[in-house]
C-alpha cells in the first residue's frame, strides 16, 4: 500500500540522514558531496533492500538475489576505476557505487509497482517481535564478521590485517555463504510452512544439507589455503 511505501521511505531517510551525520562526525573534513553520496547510497541501498526482501517473502529466491546482489557488479567496476584512472581519492568509488544501489532501487520497486496491479492483496503484516529478533540476528552476524577487522589493527600490524583479510576471505568464504544462504531461503520457507512437522523437516533437511557441504567444503579448504597463502602472500 502507499501507506507503507510512506512509512518506508520516511524510516529510510531517517537512516540515511543518521548516517551522513555520523559520517561526518566520525570522519573529519568529509565534503558536502560525499556526504550526499552517502545519503544517497543509504537510502536508495535500504529501497533495494525492501525490494529484495518482498521477493524473498514470496520465495521468488532468483530474483531477489539478482537484485540484492547486483551493486557488487557496480562495486567490481568501483574498485577497477583508481586502478584504470590512476584517481587515488575515494569520490570516485563511491559515485559508481552509488549509482548501482540507484539503479538496484529503481528496477526492483518499478517491478514491484508493475505486477502490483496483478498481484492479489495479501496481508504481510508480522509481529513487531519476531521483526526485532531477525533484525537482531542479522546486525549480531554483521558486527561478528566486522569486528575482528577493527580489532586487529590495534593489536597487530597493518600487514598483519591484511594477511588476516586474504586468509580469512578464503577459510571463511564457502561458511559465509552457507551462512547467508541458509538464512536467505529458510525463513521464508519457515513462514510458509502449515504445521510444526513441516518446519522440522525442513530444519532437518538443511542440517543434512549443510552438514555435507560444511565437510567436504572444509577438507578442500584444508589443502587449498596453504597453496594459496605461498602463491598470493609470498
């Protein structure tokens, strides 16, 4: 309805005026462009977000992840542009970034706008509870894989971070995934479920899943890191 794209929108420039804020409490002469850039990319990345998790909601898993996925292309492009231009200042990066959570935002509400006309009214609403326990779940995952890398520079070497960075991206690369994919696709499934023994088949079915890849993936690991470490960080 209007009225939750209102309260959404409003709830995102909150968030996006925040941040902007902190940013420019946090990071000393940060211009007034960058931080509309920032304000921009907070913004126009939470609609992308909101548009990702309605098609997640109705387990249309390929589209949601197309869209949710899709500034990492603009952010591959962001990272190659001071490698091609010679450009060692952060504008740059962050424009093309931004412009790939804009054009994440608009095709997936232009999409949600199209087949709203076709689409039958349903009742998404769900206890403010159950909202605030996968809210925190999410923000404790994100702070656990972030927090180590603020630690570290403070008890070891820069070098050492970045030893730590490339080691880590590649033990940690196939659980993360696991991870995020169980997560992405279970808890839909979990709502839809009819009955309590439907969920404990489909918990039990992803514990077996997971089980034999978390194995087989960890004995490749096991053999793959240390070629990788003597090839990259020689």
């Amino acid at each position: 309805s209007y009225a939750t794209v209102r309260y959404g929108a409003a709830a995102l420039v909150v968030a996006g005026l925040t941040l902007a804020l902190e940013g420019s409490l946090a990071v000393g002469g940060m211009s007034l462009p960058t931080l509309l850039v920032l304000f921009v990319s907070t913004v126009t990345g939470g609609a992308m977000a909101v548009a990702g998790a309605q098609f997640q909601s109705e387990r249309r898993f390929g589209i949601s992840l197309a869209l949710t996925q899709s500034p990492n292309l603009a952010l591959l492009v962001a990272a190659a542009a001071p490698v091609v231009t010679g450009d060692r200042m952060a504008r740059l990066p962050l424009l093309i970034s931004t412009v790939g959570f804009v054009l994440a935002a608009v095709v997936g509400w232009w999409m949600l706008f199209t087949e709203r006309a076709t689409k039958q009214s349903e009742n998404s609403w769900f206890p403010w509870r159950e909202a605030l326990s996968l809210a925190g779940v999410n923000a404790s995952g994100l702070l656990l894989v972030q927090l180590d890398r603020l630690i570290i520079p403070h008890v070891l070497t820069v070098h050492d971070l970045a030893t730590y960075g490339v080691l880590a991206a590649v033990a940690g690369s196939l659980f993360r995934v696991l991870q995020m994919s169980v997560g992405y696709t279970l808890v839909p499934r979990l709502r839809a479920a009819d009955s309590v023994l439907e969920r404990r088949r489909l918990i039990a079915h992803e514990a077996k899943l997971v089980g034999a890849f978390v194995v087989a993936g960890s004995t490749v690991i096991w053999f793959v890191t240390p070629l990788i470490e003597q090839w990259f960080l020689q």
